[in-house]
DNA sequence: TAGATTGTTAATCGATTAACAATC
DNA sequence: TAGATTGTTAATCGATTAACAATC
C-alpha cells in the first residue's frame, strides 16, 4: 500500500463503501464509476483515480464487481472483519452513538461501555452494561481493543484519553470539543458537530445573496 | 462580501470562533494569529490568509481584538443573532441533537421537534413537546424558521424532505445517509458519523506500518 | 525609532480534471 | 472488429505557504 494517500481520498471511501453495499442488497452485480458517479454525485475520473491509489479492482470495458470490489474497500479501510470499540460517556451523544446501527454494519462493534456516572454504572444500554470508568485500564488493555470513541464533556476529555492512552488505545474517534494532547502513536479524529450548522448557516446567508 | 471563499476556509472558521470564545471567557482581549495557531494547531499565515477574505479585523504590531473578533466572525457565518431551528426525528441521534449544548451557545435555538411515532408525539424533550410531523408543513412556515435538521432514518429522509421543502425550509442539516433531492435555492449540508469512523480506521492501519 | 504583527502578493504544493492509451 | 470502460499521464485548477511591504 502506496505512502501518501490524499485525505479527500480517505475520505471518499467509506462513501464508495456505502453505495456497493446498497447495491449488492439490491442485486446490483457489475457497475461502471460513471454510474456509481451519478449515485453519489461525483465524476467518474475522480473514482477511478482515488481507486488507483490501491491497485486495479475493475475490468477495462465491462466495469466492476460489486461484491468484489466492496470487499477490497472494505479491506483497505480495515472494515473486513469485525473490530471492537470501546464507548466512554454514555450521555445522550453516547447513548446515540451506541445505538447506531452504521457501526454494526460496517463490522464496528461496540464490545465495551465506561462512564464516571455511578448512578449510570451498570445500566444496559444496547445491550450492553456501562462500566465504570476506574476498570477502563483494566479492561481495554485485557480485550485488546484499539479504538475508543469518546462522548465526555469538554472538561473531562484529556484527562479521560490520558486513561485510554495508557490502557493501550491506539485510535480515539472524539466527539469533545478540545483538541487532545497524545503521543505520536496514537491517532485521533476530532469530531465536531458545530462546524456543520455553522457552515450551513454560512452558506445560507450567502445563498441570500448577502 | 466576496463571492468565492474557499470551503476549507469556511469550516475553519468555526473553530476560530470557539477558540475566541474560549478566550474571552478566560479574560483574554488581544490575540495575535501567532497565538490563535498555536491553540488551534494551525498556522499563524492560514488564519490571516482565512480571514482576510472578509475583511481586515486586526492591528498590525499587535493583534486582535479577541471580543470584537468573535463577534465579527460570529456575524459572518450568521451567528450573531439567534436563530430558530427544527428538529425533525427524535429518535437517539435526535433526542441527543435535542439536548446538545453547543447549538445554544451559538445561537441556534431548536424552536419545534416533530416525529412521526405517534408514541413520541406529546412527549417533552429538552423542555420542547414533539409535534407530528403532520403539523410540520403549518408549523413551520408559520413560525418562518430557514434551518431543519434531520435525524430520521434512511428511508423517510427524501420523503421528509419533500415536506420541509414544501414548508419554506431553505437549509438542511442531514443526518440520514442519504443524498437528497432538493431545489436549487435549498442548501443541504450532509453529515456523516461512519466516514470518521472508517477512516479512523484507515489512519489506524496506516500507523502500523501497513 | 525598533520590534511586532498584520494583510497581501508571489511561489509552491497538492488535488482535480482532461486527454488518451490499454484492454475487455 | 467496434464499443465500452478502465487505469494513467499531462494539464489545470485551487489551496497553502513563503516572502515582504505596510503599519501599529
């Protein structure tokens, strides 16, 4: 796998996931990057590029296996096989997070829940009881898992990814509005809710003409 | 106001808002970009360079107003002044939407909830009672609210759609994953929770040297 | 005035798009 | 073979960074 993927790259994929695994369900089995463009609003030559970066998935004049090549998107976003994550603060965000069923289809997992709430502490909540926070270590290090999502208040994230970090973690996906400080080994991404409407609004004023 | 600002530029400017804010609360009054970068990691030259598209905020030799900074990049992306907002599907994702703190303090003020579960209709959630969505079209274009954000499930997204469209709603925030059908004049921004996941993912893989 | 820092013009870098050869 | 569609090289476009003049 080449070095420097470009992030916009990255950050198609999962879309390109989506769209073939919406056609394989509906029996789609070969489609050309020129359809798989209109569905998802993007040119064909950009598809293939982004696709190339990988290797070579389609058949010149006939196109691509549906099947085919969901799994080799898949593979290549480490979504072929099922992966664990653990879920810290089980808030309203939290609770909807760990109710989404994105995740499960895409092989995610949510194998653990922690929160500092004692009155939370051993809820279920999908399924799953919270645990609290003090057997984080423990646990995480113990099941192995690599990923934490992290849905704590702004004041409470670092000192909570100070914890992951030590239990092991090696990616934390977080919805806390600060930046976090952690070791060069472990990758974060910063989730941030408000960017969104901000920018909606943004672009509403100037569809106004403003 | 210039009619070509760059996306990336836009969806910055949010994080210098809250970092402003976060300023402000702390007593700070003048920041240099020098600073603000290094909050933010990002560089000094980016952010002038980002907002000089709109104006010229600073002092040369000294910085900015952290307070009169704030308000003005508040005023661009067009949150100076509150605004109403709908809610469209209380399901987790939306019952958490519903009680996030962020959208109030920037003055996005959720001003009516519907759904269509007649089990969720009446109920009260963050001090609002959900309407049916049958009410959505008199409601809304009663109450002249521009902004809905949508939290129903993949299927009755376009469907939705079709209706808040109908209702003189001109931006929407999607958090179905689907692309919508709308007019030209309707902007639609789409958000999705599982690209941060997968490429989370992706960088995770990445990092192990693979 | 000297030091600091902004705002802006020019250079670089990176991503998208266009053109086309390869091949099913 | 002719038509379709991929994968790739070259050209364009857009965003970031560097350099620097303006000015507090």
């Amino acid at each position: 796998m080449v070095g420097n993927i470009p992030r916009p790259t990255i950050e198609r994929l999962p879309l390109y996931l989506r769209c073939l695994a919406r056609l394989k369900s509906t029996g789609v089995d070969v489609v050309s990057s020129e359809e798989l463009g209109k569905l998802l609003a993007i040119t064909s030559v950009q598809i293939r590029k982004d696709l190339a970066f990988f290797g070579e998935f389609g058949r010149r004049g006939i196109g691509y296996d549906v099947a085919s090549l969901a799994r080799q998107v898949a593979a290549i976003l480490g979504a072929d096989q099922p992966q664990r994550i653990a879920l810290v603060g089980l808030g309203h965000l939290g609770q909807a997070l760990a109710n989404y069923e994105g995740f499960r289809e895409h092989g995610f997992n949510i194998a653990v829940m922690f929160d500092v709430d004692p009155s939370k502490v051993g809820l279920t909540v999908a399924g799953q009881k919270i645990l609290p926070v003090d057997r984080m270590v423990d646990v995480v290090r113990h099941t192995g898992i690599d990923i934490a999502v992290l849905s704590v208040p702004a004041h409470a994230a670092q000192r909570v990814t100070d914890v992951l970090v030590r239990a092991g973690v090696r990616a934390i996906w977080n919805f806390a509005p600060v930046r976090l400080n952690v070791p060069e080994h472990v990758e974060v991404r910063q989730e941030n809710l408000i960017v969104g409407l901000l920018a909606l609004s943004y672009y509403l004023k100037e569809g106004k003409g403003g």
